[in-house]
C-alpha cells in the first residue's frame, strides 16, 4: 500500500476520523500479532495507515503492547513515516492539560519490554544514533501543519516514559522533573527507537490530559478529568494531520 504517512493511535484515538476508501488488513509478523488490524484509507488525498496502538477496544496496557510487531508491520506495509499519538500528563508549566506538543528528546524509564529487533535468536546486532530520538523531518512537517491549520502546539520537550499502567507517585514525578522530563506517558518507547532501527522517520504528538501527579494543587489526579481533556486534545489531531497531507 506504501502509506503517505502511518499514524499510531493512543488513548482516545481508536480509529481515525476522515479517512476514505476504508480497508482492513491483517498483517502477520515474525514478532507476533499487531494490537490490531490495520485501517488503510485516503486522506486529503494521501494514503494513510492506522493503528490503535491499545486495540480498538483497549484491551492492551502499555506494557502489553507489542510494539515490535506494530512497527515492522506498518514498515512491511511501506511506511516510512510514523506518527505516534500519544497521551500524557504534563510536568512543567507549559504543559497544562489540553496542550498539545511535539516532543524533541526522551528519557525511557520502561523495562522489562522488548525494545528491539536485534533481540531474537541470530539476528545481526545493530547499533542505532538515538542523540536526536525523533525524526527532524516529520517533527518539522508536524509543527508546520499545526500553524497553518491554526492550531497552538508547543515545539520541544522531553517526554519521560514511564512503565505504567498505573500513574505515577510524586516522588516519581520529582524525580523526572530534576531530570529534565517536561512530559510523561507510557507508551512512547519503545516505539521511537523500534522506528528508528527501522529507518522510519518517526514523531510523537503528545497530547496532555493532566497534570502529572503532585504538579497541580489537587492531591489525586481525576480519571473521568483525564478523559474528557484528552478528548479535548484529541480533536485537534485530524486537522493537524490533515494540513501535512494536503500540503504534499
Ligand atoms: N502519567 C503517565 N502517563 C499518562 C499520564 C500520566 O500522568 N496521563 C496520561 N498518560
């Protein structure tokens, strides 16, 4: 299909509004199964792929996510742009709930994931450059569509990922705020890396549905809040996808 552009929905994101000429596929990989099907279809007159990085139903946690598999199958498709949606709770004070950002750096704080291709039986290990972990290209293309569809995006920030599926403690949050973490979420590695081994040109467009625990005056952070400010955050993301496309 060689998708324009293959997008990675997260929390909130389970299918993507607009897209044309709509077709389902399955696509096996030697990684195991995809978190779901995948939906092709046109949009603004580009080919585009998408995933619920969750399933559509949400029935995989952050650290059941195969990410390998997601991955190399939008990759096997022909994709060679990646969009990774992603929901967080913000840290620092520009990044208030319902703010949208286009991440330049991250700290991963996941573990026990599988976190690369190199890690089966025989395959050739390869060392990727990770200095910059997103794709200068896409983030540029990203934050250009933001301002022409007239939609306020911060440019920059360090997202830190953290293991979930619970939220964190404020003692975690301290922590990742003295290490330079503006942002924190769950699921946005081992995405970046697996993209990056792949030779795929990969961003993330974080969307903030609260303030990261301890960051606000209230002492616990409100689930049904969380929901309603990522759904908020998550309408803006077809306008902004839809002016990359349509300026290509
Ligand atoms: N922490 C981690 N992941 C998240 C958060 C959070 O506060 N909010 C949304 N995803």
């Amino acid at each position: 299909m060689n998708p324009d552009l293959a997008i990675i929905g997260g929390t909130g994101l389970y299918a993507f509004p607009g897209l044309e000429n709509v077709r389902h596929e399955s696509v096996a990989t030697p990684f195991g199964a995809t978190s779901g099907e995948i939906v092709s279809g046109m949009l603004a007159g580009k080919r585009v792929a998408f995933l619920a990085r969750h399933g559509e139903a949400h029935t995989l946690a952050p650290h059941r996510v195969n990410y390998r598999a997601n991955v190399w199958a939008l990759h096997h498709l022909g994709a060679r742009r990646m969009l990774g949606v992603n929901a967080v709770g913000g840290i620092t004070a520009k990044m208030g709930p319902r703010t949208l950002a286009v991440p330049d750096q991250l700290i991963d704080y996941t573990h026990g994931r599988l976190d690369s291709f190199c890690d089966v039986e025989r395959a050739k290990v390869e060392h990727i450059d990770f200095t910059e972990p997103y794709g200068a290209v896409l983030r540029a293309a990203l934050l250009a569509a933001a301002e022409r569809a007239g939609i306020a995006v911060v440019d920059g920030g360090c997202y830190g990922a953290t293991q979930g599926p619970r939220l964190e403690t404020r003692a975690e949050i301290a922590r990742l705020r003295r290490d330079g973490c503006d942002l924190v979420g769950m699921t946005g590695m081992p995405e970046a890396a697996l993209a990056r081994e792949l030779g795929v040109d990969y961003a993330c467009l974080a969307l903030v549905a609260n303030w990261a625990a301890g960051c606000a005056d209230e002492t616990s952070i409100s689930l049904p809040e969380i929901f309603a400010n990522l759904a908020t955050a998550t309408a803006q993301v077809p306008p902004i996808v839809g002016a990359l496309l349509a300026k290509e």
